[in-house]
C-alpha cells in the first residue's frame, strides 16, 4: 500500500526553531572568532554556568549543516552560500534566474569576490566547537532548577567533536588541505596565524576523529525528530565519502599544479598519485555498508493488488517522506522551500511557472543535463533506437502514460528520473493540470528577469500539493536531505572499479540504483561492461549525474574527478550551455523545438579549487593562496 504523507512534524520544527533562534559567537575579527551574539556582559564562564545558555551555545554548533534546498543564492545570502546549494547553477545542471549565481557561472570569480565561501563561517564554529569541548561541563541541580549531568555533557562533548571534524571535511572539500584547528584559539592571542596542513594531514585528520566519535554516537537516530543528530551512521558515512576524496584525482595527485604547491616554510601540501589510497576508501565504504546492513534502504513504494513497485512514487516521494524513511541517513529541518504565495525566494516558488499563480520561474534545466537522462529502454539517447527528436508523438508512442500525445518526441519514452526532475514544454502542471508553455509570449518567456531561460523548469524535490489559490496549502515541511544511501552505493561502485574492474560488485551496486529507478541493469543489457576500468568509470560517472542531479554534488564531482575542463556534455564546466529557443514563437521543429545557445559558462584550471578569502591571504605571512590564483 503507498504510504500517507505526514503534512507536519513536530520534532523538526521545534529543532528548526532553535537553531533559527540561536547564533551565538563575538565579533567577527578574524576566521577564528566564535560567530555568536552574545551580551557583551555573557562571558564564557557565565554561559557554561547556565543550563539554558550551554544548550543555546551547543546548538549553534549545528548551524553549519549544509541546507541543499536553498538554490537561490542573491546578494543577502553570499556570507553563507558556501554551505547551500548554489553548486547545480554554478555547474552545469541550472541556468538560474537570481543575480548572485548567475554572474559567478558565466564571468568567473576571484580571490576578492568569491562569494560562495566557507572559510569565515566554519572556522567561527570549529572555534565554537572547541571552545565547548574545552569549557563545558556537568550542572548539578538546586532545588527545582535546571541541570546537566555528566552523562549529558559527554554527550554533547561527543557530538561537538563531529561537528569539528565534519566542519573541517566541507572546507577541504572546498579548498583542499587547510589549517587543522584542534583546540580554541583566543582571537584576541599574539599568534592567530596558522599554515595549511598537507592534504594527507588534514584527510588523516579528519578520519581519526571520525573514528573516535563514532562509538559514542547512537546507531541511529531513534526518533525522526532526531534526524538533524549526528549519528554513528553518519560519521560512518563521512569518513567514507572523504576518504574517496582524498582517493580521487584532485587530491591525489592529478592536478600538477597543487603538486607544487608548498608553504612558505617549503612543505608540499599535495602528494604524488598513491593507487592504494583507493582500497583504504573501499575499506571505509564496506565498513559503511556493513553498518547499514539493516538499518538504512533504499526508499521503494508499491501500490496496487500484489503490491506492484511504482518508481514515480518512490522517486517523488523519497524527497517528501519524513516518516519511516530509511534512504535518509542525514537530514536538517533547516530548509529553503518556501511559501508559493510570499515574496521569499523559495526554491518551490522558484520552480513553479509564472502562469501558475505567480511563481518565479528562476530554475532552468540546461538541454546539457535533460540529454543525459536515459531512456526508458535504460540507454542513453546516442545509443537508444526509442530516441528521436525529429517529429512529436503520437497515440501510442508513450505506452507508460508519463506524456501525452503531440509531445516533443525528445522527452517521450524517457527513464522515470526524467519526469521526476525536468519540467518541459507542454507538461501538465500539479493540481491545476494546465499545459505550461516557455516559448515567447506564453507568459514565462524570457521577457522578464526571473525565467527560466532554458525552456526547461527543475522539478525535482519539488512539492507538487501546494498551491497559490484557495484552500490549498501554501507549503510543504519535509527535511533537506544531507546525505542519502543511494550515493554511498554509487560511491561503492567507483571505488571497487578502481580496485579491480572485474569486481562483481561494481554492476551489482549500480543496478541496486537503476532497478529502484525502473530501469533495466546494466548486467542484463551491458554485462561486458564488468572488466573494462575505463568504460565502468563513465557509467559510474554517468549515473551519478543523474541520481543526483540538482542535490549539489555534481560540481564536487567533475573537479574531483578532474574532467571539468572537458567539453559542455562531457563533464566539462565551460563554454557554451543550451537549452530550447524561447526566442521563438513558432511551436515548430526548428522553431521553438531546437537545441539554442544560452550562455557561455567561465571555466578556468584555477577554479578546481576554491580560492582562499583574499583578506585572509593578505593578513597572514603564513597562509598561501590555491595554485593559480
């Protein structure tokens, strides 16, 4: 039977407020202050004597958690958008409508103006975490007052320590090897200077931390108001996925330049390309996987007499689904999908289409995405006979139901993440059941600011319940997902390929991902792939791009796999993006119905890595630049 959806839950909401309530630290002189706002008249001493003000000062150490439902990013957001999702339209999955990102994808940025950052903002509370672990301790009660025991304090302890190893993973994630701050530093101390530590120091790190928290953190969040919780699952799944990291070509050894660069003093924070780096994140994966074993799935609904299995169910509601989720191995209710009837920049109204009660229509699939969705056959469009984009359909060209017919044969016959993820020309919006239109004079052409560009709408993770009219809801509460197990099965498929291409592994993993997605496996119509590194690689790869499209992993993964400069459609993050002419109004093939240039997107080998904050470089003797900034 489908599940019912949960409208609201308490748990996260009450999570949701204090964090939105609590930002704790002093003022901001340098990347090591405490980001908190604080009485003056509150020291340190004061706050770790209080019960209600240790647990505010703890619970803003959680305030660095990636919100990967915030995709428009404008001016008011820059201080932080490091750690929301501006990456789909900084990559090449979006064209977005919002000023901030849409200037940073097609002119570049620098050391100065690089607004999409981490560096301030983790730092603040790495200092947050150490300060707590350093200061923190048992409340005995008096009287009826508040308390906190010992048992309580370890705890929070534990999960503090997280946090510092976690925090550090997203900065080198985004920068590469960085300063490792492993206690409170005053900010007010003679020595606020610190070098980078190597690449294979802050990895090592990082894991050991990991590795040392995770006994002391519950298996799993028991209650799914606990969800936000770090658990040990998740410190599992961190250490993991950093280890692939620091497997992968751009921290190991593939980008010549970072292998000369050194500290003032002659240290190299890179090293040369070490192969077994792959086994030790295999290694990690399985100990991941085994953990799991039981505990997470991936997320499947069957509906129907004999329970048949419904891939569009599954696929839209793994992103709506709060309860009995097992996909979910980390989640905030920090979240950015807004109301469809405010002025908020919510990625829900910014998907909808103008036509449809006003919506902004800022997130534009580019054709550079919608071309690698399989078909429904599980092959790609060059290789499908199903595919064709000379003509549009016909009664019985779509025996799925998923269009209609006088649809655009390029998005007829497509694979079921196709029709979760990309909004086209003529598609029947939710609840309305309106055909929407892009072409010029529909009403969401290009004539005003916020469109989508491309011809395309992302709808992905989109609610398809709310509404901008009568008793409709306005909104929809479900979680932003951090991580997910669909990933970490993709991530154990890479890495077993670069272990030995042989492996068995390998399809078996890949197709746990492609049967959830209703699509033939591989090991069914391509069984030679198995042995064939090079071959395997590009089908890992291609999956990847697809499963997680728009979830803000896709720019990680081309630099990481170093093929960011390849051509738009390979990989490749500059030069000319496409989409379908909304210049046109002529509803033709070659009309409106061809692939036209949008943009061209700025790429340049500097930008496999994030540049460090200018002002940071230019306050310390000790802090070098990333290569080629």
């Amino acid at each position: 039977m489908k599940k019912q959806y949960k409208s609201s839950y308490t748990g996260f909401r009450m999570l949701l407020f204090l964090l939105a309530a609590l930002a704790l630290g002093s003022c901001k002189k340098n990347f090591l202050d405490v980001s908190d706002k604080l009485a003056p008249e509150l020291t340190t001493d004061k706050v770790f004597s209080d019960p209600t003000l240790t647990r505010q000062y703890y619970a803003n150490i959680f305030s660095g958690i990636p919100n990967s439902s915030r995709m428009i990013i404008d001016d008011s957001y820059t201080a932080i958008g490091g750690l929301d999702n501006p990456w789909a339209a900084v990559s090449d999955e979006i064209k977005a409508s919002s000023n901030n990102v849409k200037t940073i994808a097609s002119n570049g940025y620098n050391p100065g103006n690089a607004d999409l950052g981490r560096w301030v903002t983790l730092y603040q509370l790495i200092r947050q975490a150490n300060v707590f672990m350093g200061k923190a301790r048992a409340i005995p009660q008096t009287g009826i007052s508040d308390f906190i025991s010992e048992q309580e304090v370890e705890r929070m302890k534990t999960v503090a320590r997280f946090f510092r190893a976690y925090y550090h993973y997203l900065l080198f994630e985004l920068y590469g090897p960085i300063p490792i701050m492993d206690k409170a530093v005053d900010p007010n101390g003679a020595n606020l200077d610190f070098a980078r530590n190597s690449a294979d120091e802050v990895v090592k790190f990082i894991s050991d931390e990991l590795t040392a928290v995770a006994p002391g953190l519950d298996d799993m969040a028991t209650r799914p108001e606990e969800r936000t919780v770090p658990t040990k699952g998740v410190a599992l799944a961190v250490k993991a996925k950093l280890l692939v990291y620091a497997a992968s070509p751009l921290f190991n050894g593939g980008f010549p330049e970072a292998l000369a660069l050194k500290n003032t003093d002659g240290k190299l924070l890179f090293s040369p390309t070490n192969a077994g780096k792959w086994s030790v994140a295999k290694t990690a994966l399985e100990e991941f996987l085994n953990f799991a074993n039981g505990k997470y799935e991936l997320f499947k609904l069957y509906t129907g007499p004999g329970g048949t299995y419904n891939p569009d169910e599954s696929l839209y509601r793994l992103f709506m689904d709060v309860d009995g989720n097992k996909e979910v191995i980390w989640a905030t209710p920090v979240t950015s999908w807004g109301n469809v009837s405010t002025s908020s920049a919510g990625t829900d109204r910014s998907s909808t289409p103008r036509t449809e009660r006003a919506g902004w229509c800022g997130l534009g699939l580019t054709q550079e995405l919608v071309d690698d969705f399989f078909m429904i056959d599980g092959l790609p469009i060059k290789e499908s006979p199903l595919y064709n984009e000379r003509s549009f359909s016909v009664v019985g060209d779509d025996p799925s139901g998923r269009t209609e017919p006088g649809t655009f044969k390029m998005w007829v016959n497509r694979e079921p993440r196709f029709y979760q993820t990309v909004f086209f020309q003529d598609r029947r919006w939710p609840i309305s059941n309106n055909k929407v239109q892009f072409q010029k004079g529909s009403g969401n052409d290009n004539s005003a600011q916020d469109n989508c560009y491309t011809g395309y709408l992302m709808h992905k993770r989109i609610a398809r319940n709310v509404r901008n009219e009568g008793t409709y809801p306005r909104s929809q509460f479900r979680p932003a997902i951090v991580f997910r197990l669909a990933e970490f099965y993709l991530l154990y498929a890479e890495v077993c390929n670069e272990v030995n291409p042989a492996d068995p592994k390998i399809l078996e993993y890949l197709d746990k991902i492609r049967e959830r997605a209703g699509i033939p496996r591989l090991s069914d119509i391509k069984p030679g792939l198995l042995g064939n590194q090079v071959q395997l690689r590009e089908a890992i790869r291609h999956e990847r791009r697809i499963e997680l499209a728009t979830e803000g992993q896709r720019y990680f993964d081309v630099r990481r796999w170093m093929i960011a400069e390849k051509p738009p459609g390979q990989g490749g993050q500059g030069g000319p993006i496409t989409g379908m002419d909304m210049n046109s109004p002529d509803l033709t093939i070659g009309g409106y119905f061809k692939r036209t240039f949008v943009e061209n997107r700025v790429f340049t080998k500097a930008m496999y890595l994030y540049p460090i904050p200018l002002d940071e470089i230019q306050k310390s003797k000790l802090l070098v630049q990333n290569p080629l900034w």
